[in-house]
C-alpha cells in the first residue's frame, strides 16, 4: 500500500497563503458542484478566473464562450449564468457543448488563483467529486496534502466546506466521518439557509440538494496555469 500523505487542514483565502503540496481547494456552495456539470455537459474548456473585470473581458475575447460566475453570490452583469447548478443543469448540454466556459467565483475559483503558482497539483474539492479526487490523491502517493476549505466568501469557515474536507480525509486515511452529523450541522447554518428561505432568485432552493450529494462524478478536475490563463481540466481516475 502507498503512503499516505501528511494531511493539512487550512481555511479560507487566509489559509490558501500557506497551502503547500498538492492541494484542494473546496468549495461546496457552489463553485466546484457547478465545476464538474460544465464537463459532463461537453464544454472543451474551462478558465478560472478571479477578477471579475478579466472574466469579462475574456468573455469577449474567445470566440462562442460562456462566462458563469458571481461577486459575493450575485451574477456579473454581462455574464451568462450565475454560479448555480440549478441554472447550469436547466441549460443542459446544449448550451456547454464544445464551448470555452470562464467561471468567477469569491471563494472557490480566487482560492484557486491564489495558490496555481505554489501547488505541487490543485484539484477542484467539492462532495460530487470526493471519492475520485481521494482515489486519484492516493494514486499520486504526495507527502504533503492540504484541503483547502474556503468557506463563506473565503473570510469565514463553513460547515459544508468543512464536512467536505471531513469526507476526503476519511476516505484517504480512515478518519471517522458521519455523513448525517454533517448534514444536520450544514441545513442549519446560514451558508445553506440563505438558499432554503428562497428570498434571493440567483440563490436557488434547489441549490444545496445537488451540492450535498456525494460522489456522483468518476473523474477529478485538476487546475493549472497555461498560456496566462488558469485552466481547469478533468482527469479521469
């Protein structure tokens, strides 16, 4: 059996300062839940992209491209979609086939940004994707690990980053991991009750019952910094 890695648990954009070797960055509520639907619906390409002006501006420059992204949860004005998985699933494969899709978010996608230059590898954590992204970690046998759980807006923690990052290292090292312990603290907390009262149409009810579901994808989505762009790309396990 592989070595395990030495497991670093760090938090919010605080925390992507000192991430170092391969590294996770989770983001449940939403960006990488919508990350993975970009995929599975065809799109050719994805650049994460944390300045919200930039994102714009590459929306323009490429050809057919799709910029889905958020400022503090509201959608850019002149974007596509907001970051919502409802949203991305209601458009479907048609509308992500063979396209560029330029994806801005607070947390997930500026945590990101943060550490593409340092990371020995980044990887996009969220529940859909937990068990491939723990088999893939073990296949690449890294001595130092850190889940990066950027929370709520990347300034304060949150209990569904925080339970994500639980499960990944359950699953890498046998730590003890209740899934319905996680979930009773995760409906509870503003992060998801800001979607459950439905007052905020770019932050859909239905958002959180996708976001909470694990292990529905059988590839991970690794990032990288290509051509002065920082592209996410998925790897299969």
């Amino acid at each position: 059996m592989k070595d395990r890695p030495k497991i670093l648990r760090k938090f919010c954009l605080k925390g992507a300062q000192s991430s170092e070797g391969v590294i996770v960055v989770i983001d449940v509520f939403r960006a990488f839940t919508c990350a993975p639907l970009f995929f599975h619906f065809g799109a050719e390409r994805v650049i994460l992209e944390a300045d919200p002006a930039r994102a714009l501006q590459l929306r323009k420059e490429i050809p057919g491209s799709v910029l889905v992204g958020e400022v503090n949860e509201v959608p850019i004005k002149g974007g596509d979609l907001g970051n919502s998985p409802v949203e991305i699933l209601r458009k479907g494969e048609e509308f992500f086939r063979d396209k560029t899709v330029v994806h801005r978010t607070t947390a997930g996608v500026t945590g990101v940004n943060i550490v593409a230059d340092r990371a020995d590898l980044v990887i996009l954590g969220s529940f859909v994707t937990a068990r491939a992204i723990a088999r893939y970690i073990m296949n690449q046998a890294p001595g130092v690990l850190t889940l990066l759980a950027m929370g709520t807006r990347g300034i304060e923690p949150s209990p569904e980053d925080e339970a994500c990052a639980d499960y990944i290292e359950h699953l890498i090292s046998g730590r003890p991991y209740d899934h319905l312990s996680a979930l009773e603290k995760i409906v509870f907390q503003q992060s998801a009750k800001k979607f459950i009262m439905g007052t905020k149409p770019y932050l859909p009810r239905e958002d959180p019952i996708f976001c909470l579901q694990r292990d529905l994808f059988d590839f991970v989505i690794v990032a990288e910094r290509k051509d002065g762009v920082i592209e996410a790309r998925p790897r299969k396990v």
